[in-house]
C-alpha cells in the first residue's frame, strides 16, 4: 500500500489543553495527536485541523487530515491511535482522503454549540462542559436575539482582539437558536466561518439578553455599529463551547 492521506474526525476534552493548535510554553491537542500518529507511523506525521479552537474548549466533530507511510487500513487507525492517546482525545472515525482534500480550505462550515445550565445548584458531573447561570432566564427573548445574528454581516462587535488578522470581518451566519430542556440551554450556531472567539461572544450576549440586561434588538445595533468590541459583549466561559460538526461538500 503507498503513502495514504487519511481524514479523521476526532473528539476531545478540552480541560487540559491549551487549544488545538501546537505551541511552544502550553499543551496542545493537535501535539499530542501528533505524537500518537508519528508512533504508528514510525516517522513523523503532520496533522492538519480543520479549525483552532481556545483552551478549555471542546470538540465532538474535529476534523484533520494527515499522511501516512505505513500500510495500515484506515478501519484500523482509530483503534491503534487511540491506544496511544489519553482518554480526552479519542478518533471516532477514520477514512481515506482525496488527494484535493484540506481539512480546513475544504470546509464548507461549521456548527458550534454552547451549554448553559441554569438552576439554583450546579450539578458537579456538569462543571466542565456546561457554563453556570443562578439568574432566571428569557427564553423568548434570548430566541429572539439570536435570529437577529442570521446572515451576512460585520461581525467585529462579537470579535475579541487578538495577534490574528481583523482586516475581513465579515461573515454568515446561516442558523442562530436556543433550545431549553429543563435547566439546560443550548445554543446552536452555523456558519461559513467564525472570527476570534465570536461564538462565545454571541453566547455572551445571549445570556446578557436573558438575564434581561440587554434587549434583543441591541444585537442588531452592535452589528451595524462595525465598531470594536466593547465590555457590552462579555466572552462566555470556555467550557461551555463545543465544536459539533463541520460541513464540506459531498465528493
């Protein structure tokens, strides 16, 4: 078997981790799936993701690309990687890639979802994965904010500042929603592309509409100010966000 180029779609607990990307003062995930690869292949191995994501955040539907030397089916990957990996990244899926295929050029977009779990008393067993909230919630108001987010616009009041270019700001947002299922809220978000922590933005903004301190009509004034974000858009916890999904089209 020659030199295969391999996609992978890859879950992980954030907690730990400094994010996706590797870098030099912090653990990464994209290193340590990295090592685990480079021992199955016996030779260093490259992952390419589809996306960075931040310290503390999640994924149930990364996806990455890399290339293998050794002739191993890719059914098979998953389980020898996974042997080799900690309990927080695990491979779910493993399949030959297209020559064309790029994890993230080839992404088409992506479906991010935010947990808030709202109640008197923060189960334990949720603390990682769910943010807290004490103050009762407006659902209705917090649904109607969130349409408000639908489409193509300037997203720079929900983009916090960082070393990562801001000169394209524009992007759009195909579905906004909230659902509620006894005291937990999620927040659903897809679009083409996303800037510098924007959906934990977005999450911020929602509850700072439910607890009723803004109203859901200011989302529409924020995305037609084309202004810097200010402490009117606080960023949600880290650990409430997870990457679900991302979309490219069908071969």
């Amino acid at each position: 078997m020659e030199r295969q180029k391999l996609k992978a779609v890859i879950a992980y607990d954030g907690t730990a981790y400094a994010g996706w990307q590797s870098q030099g003062n912090a653990l990464a995930i994209q290193q340590v799936v990295e090592e685990a690869l480079s021992w199955l292949n016996m030779g260093p191995v490259r992952v390419q993701g589809s996306s960075r994501t931040d310290a503390g955040v999640h994924a149930k539907g990364f996806v990455a690309h890399f290339w293998l030397d050794k002739p191993i089916p890719p059914e098979k990957v998953a389980r020898a990687v996974n042997s080799r990996l900690p309990e927080a990244i695990r491979f779910l899926k493993v399949s030959k890639a297209s020559a064309s295929f790029h994890a993230q050029l080839s992404a088409r977009g992506k479906e991010y979802r935010y947990h808030i779990y709202q109640a008197p008393i923060m189960p334990p067993h949720l603390v990682p994965y769910w943010t807290y909230c004490h103050r009762p919630l407006d659902l209705a108001a917090m649904q109607k904010a969130a349409a408000y987010f639908v489409g193509k616009h300037d997203f720079r009041s929900f983009a916090a500042c960082s070393d990562r270019p801001m000169d394209d700001t524009v992007r759009e947002i195909y579905s906004c929603e909230v659902r509620k299922s006894g005291p937990k809220y999620v927040i659903i978000v897809r679009g083409n592309g996303f800037l510098y922590k924007m959906v934990r933005s977005i999450a911020g903004f929602l509850l700072s509409v439910g607890k009723g301190n803004e109203k859901p009509e200011a989302v529409c004034e924020l995305l037609e100010s084309h202004e810097k974000r200010t402490a009117r858009v606080e960023t949600a916890p880290a650990r409430g966000l997870f990457l679900w999904k991302v979309f490219y089209r069908k071969p």
